[in-house]
C-alpha cells in the first residue's frame, strides 16, 4: 500500500489575499451513479458558484477541477474567494461525485490505511493489512448500493456538462491540475461545445500510463533535485554526497527502522516510509528545500524534522477518497499497465525501490473492482480547443514529457514551462499568463516571465515547519 500511496498526485492549492465577501450560490445536483444502467440510483453533487465581482462583464466563467483522483474541490472554496481571476469572471467548484460533500463512501479509510502505514510490515504483510481495510470499505458500500462502475472520468466529466447546462452557462473555461487535466481533457473530448478554453496544469494525459512509469519519474525527479543541490555552493558545502547518503540511509532503513511516537501513537519509519516522505516533499519548490535536511534527519534519528513532514503524508492520507481514487485508478490505468515496465524500473531504481507489483500495490487495484476502460482511456485527446498546458522541472508526478506528448494533438495549444517548480505550481507569472490567456485564448500569451530562473532557496539549517 505505501508504494501506491507515493502515486498518488495530490491537489494544486492556491493562496490568495483576504477582502470582502461577495455574492455565493450553493447548490446541489443530482446526477445518475452509472449512465450506462437505466436503473441507476442518483447521486446529490453540491456545488458552489462564486459570482464575479464586477457582475456586469459577461466574461464566461471559470470551473475548477480538483486533482487527486479523489480530492474535495469546495475546500477551495477560501483559496479562489478573492481570487484576481475571480474579478471577472464566475468560479465554480462542485466536489466531484465520491468527493468531499457529493456522497463519499468509507470517509475514515484513510486513517485506517495511516494506521497500517505506522507498522514495520513487509511488502506481504502490508498488502494483507491494507487489503483488510479495503475489504471492509467495499463491503460497507455494497450495503449501501453503491456502484463502483460509476466512478471514472468519464461519467466525472458528464457531471460537469450537466453541472453547465444547470447553470446556463454556454460554455466555460476550464481549471485544472494533475488528475484535474485528466477531466479537463476527458470534458473536452466528451463535450467539446461547452468550453471556451482550457488552463491546465501538472499534465496527466489518458496515453500517459502512469502505472509504468511512476518509478522513474520519481527518480528522475528525485535526482534532478539532489543535482541543484549539489550545484549551489552553500547547500553543497552543508549536505555534501546526498545521492550516495540517501542510498546509505534507505538501506539502513530496512533492518533498522527508526520508533517514535506521532501524533500519540507508536510509528516505525522503515524504507518504505521514507520513500513515502520524500516523494511528498517533492511536491513543491519549498517542500523539495527540505528534502536534504530530511535525509540528514533520517540518518541521525532527528526524530521532530520527521514529525514535521510526516504531517504532510498524514494529510494525504485523509484528505483524499480512497474509494475514489482506486476506482478511477483501477478503470483508467490498470488495463493499460505493463508489469514488466514496472519491474524493469525496480531493478533499475538507483535507490534501490524496495516492491514486488505481483504481491502488493497492483494487486490491490486489481483487487478493488472488476471494471476496465476500453481503449479510448489510453488515447490522446485530439482538440481545437484553446489550451494553456504548463508543466514544471522537477515534477515527479507528470513530468514535462506528459505536456509535450499531448500537446501534439491540440491545434492551438501553448506549451508554458517553469524549470525550477514542482507538481505544484502556484507562482504570480502562471496566474498573469493564465489571465492573459482566459482574456484573449485564441492568441498565445506573452510568457516571458517563465524564462526568468528562481533557483531554489535550500533550507540550510532551519526546523522544517
């Protein structure tokens, strides 16, 4: 399970400035489980509309798309409230169907699965304690008449058309980013009359085969990292040798786990747990500034800069829908998975990746529903319609090949680059490109500031907060 939970690509999260209230419409809408049985049962969405400031300019709306799969999407809803984007333009936000508010199923299986991850078990023995869990959501649901041939992207992206056309809406731009450029582009697919334009961000293309190449993403990430590390003086001179240290210290890991208490409960940090802690702290520019001094952690039994990250992975674990996230998974990426890939990246991995897809992490996806996509799932999406595709160096989730692969299909797509940024990209020149892109999307936008290099500002010494 632990391996899976580093797969996981965690929502985009913008800040924003605090100013007065305005104008909210909340709102629920009902939506069929499965489109394709005439005896579905339905599903109450909620949703939220936040009314442009300025309710005369007539600008067509955007509607953001949470990541995950699995994440809640109005828990944003502080995050765009006084958004610049929103001067003009309506933002809209409905927890996807499983999500948050829309119904989800098994809300505490993250804590159970966070509780398993506290052990010191072997791949085996993780795999039976976390299908354990599994077993028992999936009963706990079939109790309920849920569906689970329901969740996927497509019907995900029929909700949003609905959600549209509820609204009265002619068309809409389109907000996302990691698993939200998977429904953005399955929207624009699927129903290509309904939007004006498409800003998205962190790509995760259907062609992408996530599966097969999560590992040396990852890697590839990881070490690009370590590299810029080793290229600034001062984080050189304070953490000299971190590829050859972080080898040294997952090893050490494996026959001796670091015990600690966390959060009022015994956890034993092994090398699974570490990959976990470092691939969340991958996730953006400041996180990736802490990665040396968590491997430094790891090799000295600093036990508080351990507590500190693992409050992040803690997060994660809570913060998405499981039931939603294996089922898209299981639909749209597990037919096209390639076990031999998967292992040829193992034997390869330069940290020594400690997993075995027959035994574990596979076969839990494999385990949770019988239902398979066909295989439109693993084709790109061919479109005219106006898209922003941004993609960052040092994503370790959907690496900068993800974009350059889809955007070849898209007639007036613009390619938007940012070296130094993680999965998570939240800087004021993508927010200015975007705007000028949602104003004029037919014309591509002056992108000159994303040539401007921000190295990252390593933490040298600090306690990591």
């Amino acid at each position: 399970m632990r391996f899976w939970v580093i797969l996981v690509f965690i929502a985009l999260l913008f800040a924003c400035n605090s100013n007065p209230e305005n104008i909210t419409i909340d709102g629920i809408l009902e939506v069929p489980e499965n489109r394709n049985d005439p005896n579905s049962r339905t599903l109450k969405l909620v949703y939220k509309v936040l009314k442009a400031k300025d309710t005369t300019s007539g600008k067509a709306p955007i509607v953001y798309l949470q990541g995950g799969p699995g994440a809640p999407t109005l828990i944003m809803e502080a995050f765009w409230k006084d958004h610049p984007l929103r001067n003009d333009r309506d933002i809209v936000l409905m927890d996807q169907r499983g999500t948050g508010e829309s119904e989800a199923n098994c809300r505490e299986l993250g804590n159970s699965l966070f509780d398993v991850m506290r052990q010191d078990l072997d791949i085996e023995d993780d795999y039976k304690a976390s299908s354990a869990q599994l077993d028992k959501c999936r009963e706990a649901i079939k109790q309920k008449g849920v569906d689970l041939a329901g969740y996927n992207s497509r019907e995900n992206a029929a909700d949003f058309e609905d959600l549209r056309k509820a609204l009265g809406y002619k068309n809409w731009n389109l907000f996302g980013a990691s698993y939200g450029t998977r429904l953005g582009l399955t929207i624009m697919r699927d129903f290509p009359n309904g939007v004006r334009s498409a800003v998205l961000s962190a790509i995760l293309p259907p062609e992408a085969n996530f599966l097969n190449n999560s590992i040396q993403n990852f890697e590839n990430s990881l070490f690009k990292a370590l590299e810029r590390c080793a290229e600034n003086p001062d984080c050189n001179e304070r953490f000299p040798n971190m590829e050859e240290r972080l080898v040294n210290v997952l090893k050490k890991l494996q026959s001796d786990p670091l015990q600690f208490d966390f959060d009022g409960k015994p956890f034993v940090l092994n090398t699974h747990d570490a990959y976990l802690l470092i691939f969340v702290s991958l996730y953006d520019r400041y996180s990736i500034a802490n990665i040396p001094l968590l491997i430094e952690a790891m090799e000295n039994g600093e036990i508080e800069i351990i507590r500190n990250i693992l409050k992040s992975s803690g997060y994660i674990f809570n913060f998405m829908n499981w039931p939603m996230n294996y089922s898209v998974m299981v639909y749209e990426e597990l037919p096209f998975n390639d076990l031999e890939a998967i292992n040829h990246a193992v034997n390869n991995s330069e940290i020594g990746f400690v997993y075995t897809p027959n035994s574990s992490d596979i076969k839990l996806l494999a385990d949770w529903h019988p239902f398979r996509a066909s295989n439109i799932e693993n084709q790109p999406v061919v479109s005219e319609i106006p898209t922003l595709m941004t993609s960052a160096g040092l994503d370790h989730v959907t690496p900068i090949s993800n974009a350059k692969g889809a955007i070849k299909h898209l007639k007036n797509g613009y390619e938007l680059i940012f070296l130094d940024e993680g999965h998570n990209i939240m800087n004021p020149c993508f927010f200015q490109i975007a705007e000028d892109f949602l104003n004029d999307p037919l014309n591509k936008p002056n992108m000159d500031c994303s040539l401007e290099r921000h190295p990252i500002e390593w933490n040298l010494s600090s306690p990591v907060q």
